[in-house]
C-alpha cells in the first residue's frame, strides 16, 4: 500500500488515499473525504510504483 496525494477536482483540497500497489490496474468510486462529493479514481502500477494516476469528477 501506498498513501498518495492529490486535489479533488471538487473541492480543491489536497487530500490523501491509501492504494494497494498488488493491484495493476484499478479504477473505482470514492467519496471526497472534505465535500463528499463522488470521484472517479483511476490507477496504474508497474513494479508496485504508481505510473498513472486520475481523478475525474462526477456529474
């Protein structure tokens, strides 16, 4: 697991999730934790290091 940072593309808030680098590709929804509003988190690793991220809103 890692814990990495980022901005909601909601609120603006920089903050933080823990992601399990055993997974290669994992796409899910999470709730914002500051505005609770839905986001779309996409994530990708090679060799447990984190190669992309993305965070989309939810309309």
């Amino acid at each position: 697991m890692i814990e990495h940072f980022f901005t909601c593309p909601y609120c603006w808030k920089t903050i933080s999730m823990l992601i399990d680098t055993s997974i290669i590709k994992q796409s899910y929804i999470e709730d914002c934790e500051v505005c609770c509003n839905p986001m779309q988190i996409s994530a990708q690793f090679l060799n447990s290091e984190l190669i992309d991220f993305q965070v989309i809103n939810i309309e």
